[in-house]
C-alpha cells in the first residue's frame, strides 16, 4: 500500500441550474489546474432568490487531492 498525503482546498461553485450543477462547475474548474482529486465534501449550500424563485446557487465544496510525491 502506498502512503500518500493529501491536501484539502476550499472553493465556491455557483449555477443558475441547481446546487448539484454548481458543484460540477466548481469541480470542472478545479480540474483543470489541480491534479490528483480524489474526493469532495460539501460545506455550504445557499442561493439568491428573485420573485419567490431561486435565482442563483453558491456550493462551498472542500476538495482533496494527493499532493505528488518525489
């Protein structure tokens, strides 16, 4: 078994679709510079509301990865 470490960052996702779309972006994003995601927890949840509607969501994900070894 290896022994790996792994390092945790904190971002915010946000979706006009749904809470689970604003998670997606978040983690598309985070790929795209980050290697190595291994999981994801969600923090926070909130959204903005306009005429009794959800307007807009906000997911605050923390985000683990294996940081690489030498």
């Amino acid at each position: 078994m290896e022994n790996n470490i792994y390092k945790k960052i904190e971002i915010v996702g946000s979706s006009e679709i749904s809470s689970d779309d604003a998670v997606k972006q978040a983690l598309k994003s985070a790929s795209s510079s980050i290697q190595n995601l291994r999981w994801f927890e969600v923090i926070e949840s909130r959204g903005s509301i306009k005429d009794g509607n959800i307007e807009h969501w906000q997911v605050t994900i923390k985000i683990g990865f294996t940081m690489k070894s030498e």
